[in-house]
C-alpha cells in the first residue's frame, strides 16, 4: 500500500457513506447485496414503488409511461455483471481529486434482473435525428456549484445493445434502496456512473447532452480548461483476496510460510480477460490459472500457487483482456481521479508463529 | 460539522471497508441490510453452515455441540434491536483515538431472530464458580500486536437475560456474511462489540475473561495505565435526517424557506427514551414529538415542525431516558474514543431558489 496525503474531513463524510467490497468478499462469485461496493452521490431518495412511474419520451413518436408492474410484465433477461466505480483508486493517484476517496476495491459482481431497453425504445418509435438517450434518477443535489438530479446519456448506438437492462432485481431480490429501487439502467461493461439508479425518466434527444455529470464529470481532463474525453467502459483490473489474517488497524497481513493459494477476481468492460498476471517482491510477472467468466460481462476468478518464505513480501497482480488492454505499472494520472488500474499491491509478513510477531 | 485533523490512510482503509448508516436511511424503521453499520474488525471468515457448530463448554455439566438445524429447532424469538458502535463519534473527539474513523452515524435497527441463550445454559447446566460467559467469533488477526480471534465475555447475570438470542436471521432472511453467518449474538440495548459474530464457541468461565478485546478493548480509559471501567450499554443518542438536499462533496444542505418537519430516531441501551429535543442556532432546546419504539431495545421515531427562514442555520438534536442518561454538550473525552453522545450537528443553508445557490 503506497503511502497517500492525509484525508479530510468531506472525503471522510464519503467514505463513512459510501463503503468498497471488503476484499475478501470476492470469495463470492456473486457479491451478496451489503459487501457490494456503493456510490450514492446525493441521498438515496424515498421511493413509493406503487405510485412511481417510468417517463419515456422526448424524440420518439410514442412517449410511454410505465408502472413496475407493466415493466415486470414483459420479457425478462438475468445477466451477472460486474460494477466498478470510475473513480475506484483515485486515492492513489497524486495529487488526487478530492471526491470520493476510493482505494482498489470499489467493485462488486451482482446478477440483475429486467427487461431489455432496446424492445421498448422501438416500440416508442426513435425519431431519426435522435443521438442520445439520456437517463434521469429521482436523486437532486448540488455538485460542481449546480443544482441538478443525477442523470446520463448514452449514445443511441450503446442504448440499442441487447445487454443493456432496466432493472427490478438483484441477486433475486428487488432492489434495495440504495442499489436504486424501483429500477436501476444496467449498462454491462460501463463504469458505475452510467447504471442511473431510482430512474424516473428516459429521454431520447437529437443533441448531445450538457448536464453537469455528462460534461464536466467523469471525463478524463488535465486541466480545468479541457473537455476532456468522457470516461466509458472498465479498463481491466485484477484484485486478490489478501492472504492470511490482516492486522486491525494497518491491515496488513500475516502469514504462516508454505504453500498459499493466491486467489481473486478480474475483469474488463471492452474484451475478455485473457490473462491475469502475479508479481512477488518485484519481479517477474507469472501466469496465473483463469476460472470461467460468469457471463460476457461480469469478472472470472484466478488462482496462483505462491511458496511463501518466512519475511517481508509484495504481492501484485494484473489482468490483461482480448482487445490488448492492460494494467500500466503506474496509473496515468487526470485531474478528476477517474480509471486508474495500477496493479494492487499487498503487503504480506510470513512468519513461523504469528503469535509472536509484533505488528508495527 | 466540526472540524477534524486530517485521516490517515490506516483510517481511511477501514471507513472504506466499514461503513455507517447513511443519515437518510433513518426514514426506514427496520434499516435494510446494506444500509446498516458495519464493522468488521479482522475479515469476514468463509462459514460452511454444514459443517459448522456451535461448542458449548467450559464450568457447565454438560457441554454441548449444536449444528445450525438443531439450534434452528429450539424455541424462536424474533426482536427489533439497534445496535450502535461503540466508537460512534470518535472522530470528533479531540485528539482522537486511531481506530474506525466514525462520525455519528454508526447504528441501524433490524428485526434478529434466533433462540434464547438462557435456556441452553441452564440445559448445560451452569456450575455454581461460573462468573463469566465467553463467546468466540471465527475471526481471527492482530490487535494491540497481539494475535487473537474476536472474543467477548458477559457476566453471567447478563447473558442470562431472558432478551439475550443466538441469532441466524435479520429482518426475515438468513445472516448474510457480514453480519455473522451463520450465527451471531445478540444483547439488546449493548454496543456493537458485544454482539459477537461468525460464533463458534461459548464457555463458561470460573474468572473474569482476559482476552484483549475485553481487558484493553473497550474500556473507559484516560490513559494507557489504567485498566478503565467496561463499555457496556448504549448511551442515548437522536438524529435527524438531514431535511432539504446535499451538495455532493461538503454535504451541507440545501433547503427552500417554509415550514420543514425535522424528523429523526432516538435510542439508548439504559432505559426507554423519554425525551428528544431540537435546537436551532444554538437556541433553547424544545420538545420534539415521539412516535412509538419498536420494541423495549429498540429507537422510536421523533418528529419536530421548524419554520425554516432565508439564510445559514445550525440544527442539533439530543435525547435523553426515563433512567436520567443525557446527551452532553460536549463529549466526555477518553483514549480509545468510546461513548461520544455529543447532539448532532447539521447545517442548513436555506435559501429561496437553490439553483442560484453557490455552495462553498
């Protein structure tokens, strides 16, 4: 674990909000609805499931309004995919943004369920000039000096693929609160912030849109005066269960020596992942075994067989996916914190008796 | 919000693993699971509930080893209990203790079901030299450089409360990870720390329990000398939503003038609350209304009518109960940042058309 500036106090008021997967939850195939990792920007609004209602409109020649019940009535899809914060390990960048302070582990892999978008923007008839469709959550507050509810677009061309789910449940339950009940957009393969929670509206627009989250957030700036690129699909990444028993307060861990098992999960939102690698002490990077993906979108588990003598020792690990992306050694810094996938680093003390180590 | 020195990133790595209640989530009576605090102290352990049992020992006559079926086959009790951290406020003690970074909202309320401990021991038969309980967690790591798994002991009157379960289930469903799979203790009206999770064994002692979390964790302590008086009860707390929207960052609020209704929960661990009041501006306290507990060990819902005018407002909330246990003004100072009751403090920025609002 790099050492990082000290944290403030508003960051902290995030972080005690908000939480990351407790690493060695990603035991679970499928993150159990708790250890999953959240980001609720503003509050998470009080929903009445009974009288909410699904806005579809703007350029479409039939504008639509939907109860859940009409929503649940038709064709349904259960897909595992895998969420990761765009701004997971902004923390670790330097200097870093001040938002959300994440470390490595804002992620979690979750089965929803709903109904495919595509069928419904059809039906509503898409007006040729239509470009976006943007995404609207009963969710308001102040970001950047706006006031405005949260919301995102999508280029057409996303919102048209057959992945992309409106969704009711997850893991089988309906959503809780925070995960965005009633319904929550699921775009498989994108960074959290396009997964619009407590969705109220869905409107299809003939320009790009200007909102605060679209424009100014989540794009990759080095400077205030840029545009930026906007942050998309998950860049892939490779996390482990730490080994051994962690220390309370500096969480580093302990070990007794021989053979250890490394294993965790990886993932990409643009390709497969094809290899995942594990560094020991610094040095040569070595293949890792590759379990099967839960589905096309959601991370596949990895082991490694570590002999792990008694001392001080690093652990890294990093994946690399079909379309030849990979995880850089240093993370490409940006003014907003957004996608960096340095490969994690665990911190690992084997010793012959634990009882006897004195933790520093 | 007072101002805090700076979080390390020790700290920061436990708030991110950990996690508070988020404020908003008091509107729910019985807080879903993923909304309630959390505090893990070393990992989750992986629980197969097949295999697992629960050993009953020590000064009985007749220990005892249980699987989850047979515990499941005894008598069944189900009781709303809030459970807050004892390290609720920490941060905002000054200087603080290193340890979990809590702010205020450390607590939530969930129905737990499972059996009645008494019974079981009185079956096993307590030996008259029996002073103590032991219950011992499947948790295991350093603290205060000292291996160890998580262990807790009670006195033997108050494990023999009649309130007292072995819990497998929360608010209907089995135990997620967690929060204990597959059981857990449960001591209405303690803190956190007593409620011992992932449970594998239960010993009757002949002398008062050693263990560290017990002899140096959790005690009332003004210097490392001391050995300190035990945390035992809940003190008793109120919060309040916090009314009109959040910037993203600071969190402060946003409100439009008019008439606003505060609204909040209230608990301690001594006796039934009594009493919540609302301070604006640092104006005399006045009554809030209470609505009805949940339970003997559970909070109750307040409700208080502001009228809310242009500009800069300071709310605070406290309670108090029927055993004549308050909340202070100020905290009462300790080394490990224990018990800080201190009323909350919300602030409020009221203003006729937020959109033109400049947050800070």
């Amino acid at each position: 674990m790099e050492t990082v500036a000290a944290i403030t106090l508003e960051e902290l008021q995030l972080a005690a909000r908000n939480h990351a997967l407790p690493l060695e939850a990603l035991r679970h195939p499928l993150t159990p609805v708790g250890l999953h990792y959240l980001l609720v920007h503003f509050d998470i609004p009080a929903v009445e499931a009974g009288s909410w209602r699904l806005e579809l409109g703007g350029r479409v020649e039939r504008p639509v309004s939907l109860t859940l019940e009409e929503l649940r009535a038709r064709p349904q899809r259960t897909l595992a995919v895998t969420l990761e914060c765009a701004g997971n390990g902004r923390v670790l960048l330097e200097p870093r943004a001040l938002s959300q302070p994440w470390l490595t582990e804002a992620v979690g892999t979750a089965e929803w369920t709903g109904t495919p978008l595509a069928p419904l923007l059809q039906e509503a008839g898409v007006d040729e000039e239509a470009v976006e469709v943007v995404f609207t959550g009963l969710d308001r507050g102040a970001q950047g000096g706006v006031v405005h509810p949260y919301e995102r677009s999508l280029p057409l061309g996303e919102a048209l693929r057959e992945e992309v789910l409106l969704a009711w449940a997850v893991n089988g339950e309906p959503l809780p609160p925070q995960h965005g009940h009633p319904l929550r957009l699921v775009v498989p393969g994108w960074y959290g912030m396009t997964h619009v929670k407590w969705l109220r509206a869905i409107t299809v627009v003939d320009a790009p849109f200007g909102g605060w989250q679209q424009a100014v957030g989540y794009r990759l700036r080095q400077s205030e005066d840029e545009d930026g690129e906007p942050v998309t699909r998950m860049l892939p990444r490779a996390l482990m269960i730490p080994p051994g028993i962690p220390d309370f307060f500096s969480r580093s861990r302990l070990l007794e020596p021989g053979r250890c098992v490394l294993e965790g999960r990886a993932w990409s939102g643009f390709a497969p992942v094809e290899r995942v690698e594990v560094s020991v002490d610094g040095g040569r990077w070595e293949e890792a075994e590759l379990g099967a993906p839960l589905s096309d979108y959601a991370w596949r588990g990895w082991t490694y067989e570590w002999r792990a003598d008694v001392g001080e020792h690093e652990l890294r690990c990093r994946a690399a996916d079909a379309a030849g992306n990979t995880q850089p050694d240093e993370p490409a810094w940006n003014l907003d914190g957004y996608c960096n996938n340095a490969p994690q680093r665990i911190r690992v003390t084997v010793a012959d008796d634990l009882g006897t180590v004195v933790v520093a």
